[in-house]
C-alpha cells in the first residue's frame, strides 16, 4: 500500500504564506514525478507543480514566482512553500505521486488540505 498524507493547510491572510508537506509511506524515489494539484468546489481538479526525481520543477503560471516545490529524499516528504498568497489560491490542495507500473502510470493521492486566502 502507498499513502501520502498532506499537512500545513489552513487560514492565511492574503500576502501571506503557508507550507504545505506531503509524507510519503515508501521511497518518494518510487515515483518518478511528485505534484501538488489543488480543487475548488464545482471546479476541476488543477496541477498546481511538479518535481521530478532529477529535482527539476515545474509550475502552474499562476503561481510562478511565489511557490516553491521541493523533495527530501531522507525523509520522504515532498513541499510546497506558498507565498504572496492570493484569495484565488483558495482550495483544497493534493499532493499526488506518479509511478510507472506494469509500463502504466500509476497515481497515487492524499486526502487533500484546506487552504483558506482571506482577502
């Protein structure tokens, strides 16, 4: 079995900021991509960044600039720091693991966090 449990979720201010942490029960080196996805309700779910095994990252261009994605490979835990916050990040945010299995990719997901922007 593959959990990852999401923390750091919460209410912020907007400008402000907020850290979110993935745990991993497995190697997060199983997965050869590390995201964080984010939902508001009634919408769909949306790719928020990326980190690859490699280390190298990718964002939504909406948040360019003011969140940083990053792994410990130790620990086994994947971040996203959020800053300037904006009331449009309002959701409940997902981490997601990807892994090749059987040729397939496989996803896993955590049961997301609230993170609330007051404007």
């Amino acid at each position: 079995q593959v959990y990852l449990v999401e923390s750091g979720g919460g209410l912020v201010q907007s400008g402000g900021s907020l850290r979110l942490s993935c745990a991993a029960s497995r190697s997060i080196k199983s997965f050869y991509m590390m995201n964080w996805y984010r939902q508001v309700p009634g919408e769909q779910r949306e790719w928020v960044a990326g980190i690859f095994t490699d280390d190298s990252k990718m964002y939504y261009d909406s948040v360019k600039g003011r969140f940083t994605i990053s792994k410990d490979n130790v620990k086994n835990t994947v971040d996203l720091q959020m800053d300037s916050l904006k009331p449009d990040d309002t959701a409940v945010y997902y981490c997601n693991g990807k892994m090749n299995v059987d040729t397939r990719t496989r996803d896993y997901w955590g049961q997301g966090t609230q993170v609330t922007v007051s404007s």
